[in-house]
C-alpha cells in the first residue's frame, strides 16, 4: 500500500517537472531519465550513479533517502 502512495506521489511529480520542458530546454535530459528506467534501472551501476551524484547535488531532503534493493 505504502508503496502504492509513493509510486503515485512520484509519477505526479515527474509529470508536473516534464509540464517544465515548455518553459526550459531540458528534454534532453528527460529523453535521458526515460531510457535509464526502460533499460537500465535494475543495474547496480545505475544506483550507485545516481547515489553519488545526489550526495554531490546535496538534493535530498532529510526525509528522503535512497533505499537498497
């Protein structure tokens, strides 16, 4: 259920962030994201990837993390 909640909270928020791409010039960068989750997202690599790049952005919030497996 708990998962369910998240999974709708997340795909909502990348809809409002793609509604964005009219305004800016980063399709490119969705185009991206989309063939990370279609091909790759089951990849180790992949995880550690975004992890590190977080941690450098220092993106999240202290109420997000980055679950294993």
């Amino acid at each position: 259920m708990e998962r369910t909640i998240v999974k709708a909270g997340l795909t909502q928020r990348f809809k409002d962030y793609l509604q964005l791409v009219d305004k800016h010039d980063f399709i490119g960068s969705y185009r991206i994201i989309v063939e990370l989750l279609e091909q790759a997202v089951a990849e180790i690599m992949l995880h550690k990837i975004l992890q590190g790049l977080v941690h450098y952005l220092n993106v999240l919030r202290g109420d997000i993390t980055i679950e294993e497996g």
